[in-house]
C-alpha cells in the first residue's frame, strides 16, 4: 500500500516517536508498505512519521547510490526502535531534501560517521557503524523520529527566507510527484 506523505505544519512531524513493542501486529506489511511509498516518492528514507504513523521505524535503500559509494551495494533495510549511539567524524556538508520538506534543498552539516543500535525486521538487535551517505540518511531519518526536520539545522535567518516556502508547503500549494497530506485536511 502506498501512503501518501505527510508534509510540513502536520504535529506529527514534530513529536517524538514510540517504541514498537514484540507485540506488534502487522509489522511485515508496514515495513512493505513504507519501501513501496519510498520507492513511489523516490526517496532513498523514510520514517514512520512521514506517513502518519507515530513509531519508532525508517526504512532507508541508498543501493542506487552504490557508483558512488560502493559498500552500498545492499543497504537496503529497515530500523526499528533505533538509537543513534554516537556521531563522530569531520562534519560534512551536503544538500539534503526531504519528501515532507517538497521543492526545498539546504547544504546541511551532519558528523562523517555514526554508530547505532537498532532491531531488524525480526525485531533482532544489531550495533552498526555507518560513514558516507549511509550515515548521512540514516542521521536525516533518525531525526524524523525525534520530531526533528532538516531545516532545524539552518541558521535563523535562512529560515526566515524559507517561511513563505514553509507556509505554501503547509497549505498544499506545491507539485510533487507523489500524493501528499496537506495538514489539518486528512
């Protein structure tokens, strides 16, 4: 199933996320569906809160990317119940965009590397280490989690010259390729 996305002024993207417990119902399909709308929105991540739903889970495939980065040939996965344990390395600057950020791209600076805990499909737990792009999606995702967006990283008044970007984005009023959730009108 694909969902359509939810952009910026929803709550939901400010809120931190909980935690998916052994209990879960539904897990499989949601991890399906959350590739299936990140592959329809060609993005290389996507978090829980993008599609609506307040967890703890991202899935992230940058395999695409793998000519320029080899090692991510396979990576392919999703992160359940994450937690980013550190974040080291030279910050690197790199443009970002994200599908509930539509039509904006800032130059972001995010540490080089990251090491995280997380549970797999399975619901198996693994501590990773990531450097590159993979670290570079994986921090932008795990964000979306603590209600954090791309564009908190900007200084004020960049933000400023966003704000009738931000508001249009808010009221519907951009092209995307993908269907979207305008806030307050689900």
């Amino acid at each position: 199933m694909i969902y359509p996305v939810i952009v910026y002024g929803d709550p939901i993207l400010r809120k931190e996320t909980g935690f998916i417990g052994k209990d879960f119902e539904g897990l499989k399909e949601l991890i399906e569906d959350m590739f299936e709308t990140m592959y329809h929105s060609d993005g290389v991540g996507l978090a829980a809160p993008q599609i609506g739903k307040s967890l703890r889970i991202f899935v992230v495939d940058a395999s695409g990317n793998a000519d320029e980065e080899p090692e991510l040939k396979d990576f392919k996965k999703a992160f359940i119940n994450p937690e980013i344990i550190e974040r080291y390395g030279n910050p690197c600057i790199i443009n970002e965009g994200c599908l509930s950020l539509p039509d904006i791209h800032e130059d972001i600076s995010r540490p080089s590397f990251v090491r995280i805990k997380y549970q797999d499909e399975n619901l198996e737990e693994h501590t990773e280490e990531y450097g590159g792009f993979a670290a570079r999606v994986i921090q932008h995702e795990y964000d979306h989690l603590e209600g954090i967006l791309l564009i908190d990283y900007l200084l004020p008044l960049k933000r400023r010259l966003l704000k009738s970007k931000l508001a249009a984005i808010s009221k519907g009023k951009v092209k995307t390729s993908y269907k979207i959730v305008i806030p307050g009108k689900k």
